[in-house]
C-alpha cells in the first residue's frame, strides 16, 4: 500500500496511516486492534537496527524516538515501519511524490531484527514503549512542528528537514483545548507512577489520553506470539 509519507516526521506519517486504516476498523473483525507506538527512553537515546538512514550495515541507528504502528487481527500481530529496511513479501520500498509504498511485518520478526540485544544494553539506551490506541491517538495528538525548528547561523528558525506537504496535525480533542502542540507527552518515557510532565495530567482534563508506558519485557509479553486481551491495552488514564 501506498501512504504519504515525510521524512525525518514519523509520528506524522504514523497518523496519516493511522486515520486512513482506522476506517477498517468500523467493517473488520472485532479482533482487529491499532496501536501507535512511541519509541524512546528517559535519556531520549534509543538504539534501533534495521534503519534506512543508516550507513552501517546492521542498520543501526541511534534515534531519540521512533513511532511505528502494530496491528493485530485475529490473535496474529504486525508492525509498520515507515523507516525499516525489513521487507514484506513483493513490496518494494520506494519514496516518489510524498509516498512511500510499505507493508506491515510479522511482529516476532520485526522485533528480532529491530531491537536484539536488548539486555546487554547501558541503562540510558534501554527502550522504552509508550502504546496508545488508534483512537486516541487521533484525538490528542497535536503537533505544530516546532520541535524540527533550530536557529541557523543569522538567527533565523529554520526546520532541521522540510515540513511535510500536509497542514500541521491538531487531532479534534487538542484542538478543542486549544493545544496546538504535545508531542513531548508522548515521547516522554517517565514511569506510570505520576512521574509525567508536569503538565499531562492537565491536559488529560480535557480528554486527552497518552496510552501507558512499558519496558520492552513487557512490550514483547503483551504483542508477541499470541498476544492476549488487547480491549485495554494503550488507554492508562
């Protein structure tokens, strides 16, 4: 399948997807299941292998956070990746006019290949996965781009990499409240334990949900092989 698609914005191309495979949730099958997935760490410094922009031939990369989607549909689960050089069967990889011609990957797959050894790792680069339902990514996410803007050397602002073709996204909740940009509640990996921005739980007054934040032990037990009651997963509160 063909999405539009950005680079260097991939919670941007995960809500394009988003909204436009969430319809089949409306006429699929009542096991079918979307998830956004931010990925990161307290330290913001998350390695990830298998990635496009990397020079290295084991395609690592080093990101400060990565968003991917995982779909599960009859008790079988996979991932998409804007950014993997993981391909499906007969798909090939291409970016022409803003799109990128993907398909999803069988998620034990992915994960080997994507994330390896995760326990010889220094505690600042363990990952971290913030998981939140479809639905309510659609509704709260809200991104005015100002994170990819840097001064250059006459004090102007100028984006890191071009904005996309697309508007700046405000999901109907956010804009609601008026909040124009927080994507920092998403990436923010702190523990479920109230340790959250000092904003976020301000912001959820309005009905704004962030999912919930797991170790990759945990990620892996909920989404890997037979994954269980998935009706719960990605709405903390």
């Amino acid at each position: 399948m063909e999405l539009p698609y950005a680079s260097c914005y991939c919670e941007e191309n995960i809500y394009k997807a988003c909204k436009t495979l969430h319809s089949d949730l409306k006429t699929a099958s009542p096991d079918y299941f979307l998830f956004v997935v931010f990925i990161s760490s307290p330290t913001r410094a998350v390695p990830l292998f298998c990635q496009r922009s990397s020079r290295r031939q084991d395609g690592l990369v080093i990101w400060d956070y990565h968003v991917v989607l995982v779909k599960v549909l009859n008790d079988k689960t996979h991932v998409l990746d804007f950014d993997t050089i993981i391909q499906a069967d007969n798909v090939q990889l291409n970016v022409r006019d803003g799109l990128r011609r993907v398909d999803f990957i069988q998620f034990d797959e992915y994960a080997e290949l994507t994330f390896r050894h995760s326990w010889s790792l220094p505690e600042n680069f363990r990952r971290r996965f913030r998981v939140i339902s479809a639905q309510d990514y659609l509704s709260s996410f809200a991104s005015d781009r100002s994170h990819m803007l840097v001064l250059d050397e006459s004090g102007q602002s100028v984006y890191v990499k071009a904005p996309p073709p697309w508007p700046p996204i405000c999901g109907p909740i956010a804009c609601t409240a008026g909040i124009l940009m927080n994507i920092d509640n998403f990436i923010c990996m702190a523990d479920n334990d109230g340790n959250k921005l000092n904003d976020q739980h301000g912001l959820e007054a309005y009905g704004m949900r962030f999912g919930e934040v797991l170790t990759e032990e945990q990620f892996l037990d909920r989404f890997s092989a037979s994954p269980g009651d998935m009706h719960n997963i990605g709405h903390h509160e």
